[in-house]
C-alpha cells in the first residue's frame, strides 16, 4: 500500500488591530486593545464579526521616486 501525503494548502494569513479586549481562546492569553496579530483569514473574520478586531490594511509597495 502506497500512502500519498494530503497537499498542503496555502493558509492565507492577515494582520488585524485589536480594538476592544478580549480573552483569547486559542491563545490562552488576554490580549489588549491596540495589539496587532497576524491570523488566517478565517479567524480574522471571526474576530472583525465578534467586534474584537479590524482588518489592517498592508501598504502597497509603490514605484520609488528617482531624484
């Protein structure tokens, strides 16, 4: 029997700000307002739902000016 590992998917990550405190679950940690985490997607959205974070918007890498 040959066993064939599953494929790994790519988990998107993204940044959200902490905007009311909250005790974390998955953490174990009481994380503050103000606290920046990098999260999947699913749970980003959960927490932007729940009231607890916003999403935070990653700059744009932009042509640099030549002077």
């Amino acid at each position: 029997m040959i066993k064939i590992a599953p494929a790994q998917e790519e988990v998107r990550t993204m940044k959200v700000k902490v905007i009311k405190r909250y005790s974390d679950i998955r953490l174990h940690k009481v994380i503050e307002s103000g606290t920046v985490l990098e999260v999947d997607e699913a749970r980003a959205d959960h927490l932007v739902k729940e009231g607890m974070a916003e999403i935070v918007k990653e700059p744009t890498k932009t042509a640099q000016r030549k002077e």
